[in-house]
C-alpha cells in the first residue's frame, strides 16, 4: 500500500476511506480511485500518458 501512496502523492489512509482529497485539492471517490489504480496498472508510460490526456480531454 504504500507505494501506492506514494505513487499517488496521498497518506495510505485514503484507499480506505468512502472520499479523499487527491493532490491539487481534488475530492474523490471510490470511482476516482478506481480510474487511478486502472490507469496505473497500465505497464507502458507511453500509453499510460495518452489514457491521462484523453481523461483531460473529456473532464475539461
């Protein structure tokens, strides 16, 4: 768990709560934790970055 929380930048604490506050003050919730872990399992940084800006893309 903890290099989850690092990975995330969040005290491990927030895996196991029903909300969090992610870095940059963004609250979330279980569906927000479960789009990170997705996306962080996804073994090639270079596809893992176009996933990012297309959930940019859609959340702007």
């Amino acid at each position: 768990m903890n290099a989850l929380s690092d990975y995330f930048g969040v005290p491990s604490d927030a895996f196991f709560q029903d909300d969090a506050t992610f870095p940059g003050g963004v609250e979330g919730d279980g569906d927000v934790l479960s789009l990170c872990l997705a996306v962080a399992a996804v073994q090639d940084p270079a596809l893992r970055l176009k996933i990012r800006r297309v959930v940019e893309i859609l959340a702007a």
